[in-house]
C-alpha cells in the first residue's frame, strides 16, 4: 500500500488553505486524518517532544493512523538553542556564544535520544508510530566518522524504525552510492528518496531505491532553485512549489517500483507555501495538501493500492 501526506499538519498554508473556517487549531489533525492516512511531524525537529502532547495526537487520530516523527535536531548533529533543552540536559552542556549546542559529549546525546523515544511511547503503543526521520545536515558528507556516527544512531533508537535523508549530494554520488545504501541496508535503515531542484551540493540526487523490505520513504520538496540555497526567511519561501499534473506522473513508476520492494511506502510533500486556487476554487489553497491529493488520485488511476 502506498500512503501519501504532508509533512506537517501545521504549518501556516495548511493552517489558512486546507481546514475549513472556524476550526480549532487543537482539531485540525483529526481533520486532516480524514483526509490523509499519514503524516510526517516536524515539530519535534525543533523541540524534543512531550509525552502528554503525543498522547494527544494518538487520541485525535483513528486506528491504522502512522505518524512519522522527525527527529530533534541535536540527534542529527544540527546545533540547537540552549533554552529548548530540558533542565537535566541544558546543566551538562557548554552554550556557545549565540547561546548554542553544538557538539556535546556523545552521553548528553544518548540522552537526548532516551528522552525522545519515551516521549513517543503512546504512539509506539498505540501502532501509530511509523519511523524516526534522521534529516542530517548538508555538512554531514561521507566519511569514517559519519558512518560510524549512523552506526552508532541506529543502536540508539533501538527497535525503532529509522529514516535517513541526506542534504550533501556526495551521499548519493556515482562514486558513494553503491556504499551508502548499502550501509543502510546492513542497518535496516531505510533510504529516504527526495526530490528537489538541481541546486548545488546541498540538493541530493533523486535515487529510487529501497534499503529495507519493510518501508520505503519519499520526500518532495519542491523544484524551486532560487529559493532552495537562500539565506534568511522561512522553509515557506524554500520550499515554495506547485507540482503540475504532469510533474506529479513522473512520480507513479518511481512509487510503483518502491511498492514492489517494500511491504508500505509513504509519499509526503514538503513543499508549503499557498499557491493560486483553481479557477471557480478558493482564491488560494496548500501546495501540500493539493498535490498530495492529487498524486492519491494518480496512483489510484493506474492501478496502484492508495491508503
């Protein structure tokens, strides 16, 4: 089966375009699962995430509901602020002089991804917990200490599934792609396929593979390369894109051939900014949430199982 969403249920566009008027921010995930079978979180790349707010997401969600949750950014060696850790981590860590962490002892680290993984547990209980997103920054590139740095990850998430997305093209190179999927196979990881603009060395290279028979993983962030490298603004300028129909079928015998490799795979959009509605429509809608509705309608057209 193959599901499709948004990696957000959030974010300002989906929040003003997508749920109707008058709808309780505290209610809009339970209107978007009636909508989207899954979701990707971003919230918990900023902040490590608490119990009681997961518990929350699992009790406005249906069974069968999979929420993939990204990863806190200290977990994938992006430098975080001081102030969002907790109080038993921030007294072991040195802030820098604009008030960051950015490389604590590798036990302040293990202990961000014990407290992590306990604050997913209502999920994880309830069957909803689908895999932890390691987003690693375009700095991380391929070497002795990045492999053994995954390696060491993978241990720490323990029985959790992990997704790994690189932003340094060398990754998926000709000359490193054989080795990095094929670390990730050794680890059960799962290879994240991303699509994004032909940028320089921070855009990675669409390769569709599947490392794991279990899941397969795709991201779409948009085809803006005037956007992608910016400084300064938000990921709503970045990733600012509509996918056209015939965008979104280039994307049908790519999703087919991960369907006949792993037992589910998920498709989610990242691009999320508004863009113009369709004529007799809403003035504006989500980029996101369109596009995912329109590549379910794709999939379903040729053949494909949708959830």
């Amino acid at each position: 089966m193959i599901r499709v969403g948004t990696c957000s249920w959030a974010d300002e566009a989906l929040s003003k375009h997508f749920y109707p008027r008058g709808v309780p921010a505290r209610e809009r995930l339970a209107y978007y699962a009636e909508h989207f079978s899954t979701v990707e979180v971003d919230s918990t790349y900023y902040r490590l995430p608490d119990e009681s707010i997961v518990r929350g997401w699992d009790e406005r969600t249906p069974d069968g509901f999979v929420m993939h949750v990204k990863a806190f950014g200290l977990m994938t060696r992006h430098p975080v602020k001081a102030d969002v850790l907790p109080p038993e981590i921030r007294q072991n860590v040195e802030p820098d002089a604009r008030g960051r962490v950015d490389r604590p002892p590798r036990e302040v680290r293990a202990q961000v991804f014990r407290l992590f993984r306990e604050a997913l547990e209502p999920l994880r209980a309830a069957g909803k917990l689908g895999g932890i997103l390691m987003q690693f920054p375009s700095y991380i590139v391929p070497k002795d200490s990045s492999y053994s740095y995954l390696e060491w990850a993978r241990e720490q998430l323990g029985d959790d599934v992990m997704l790994v997305e690189f932003r340094h093209r060398d990754w998926l190179a000709d000359e490193h792609r054989a080795h990095t999927l094929s670390l990730l196979e050794s680890l059960g990881a799962v290879h994240v396929v991303t699509d994004s603009p032909d940028a320089g060395k921070t855009a990675v290279p669409t390769v569709v593979a599947a490392t794991s028979p279990e899941l397969a993983y795709v991201r779409l962030h948009g085809r803006n390369a005037e956007t992608w490298n910016k400084r300064g603004g938000g990921a709503q300028e970045r990733f600012d894109y509509l996918y056209s129909e015939e965008e979104l079928e280039e994307f049908v015998e790519p999703l087919r051939e991960l369907d006949a490799a792993a037992q589910n795979v998920y498709a989610f959009f990242n691009n999320n900014n508004r863009a113009p509605g369709p004529p007799g429509g809403p003035e504006w809608v989500s980029q996101a949430a369109t596009n995912a509705q329109q590549l379910k309608k794709l999939l379903d057209v040729n053949g494909l199982s949708v959830g």
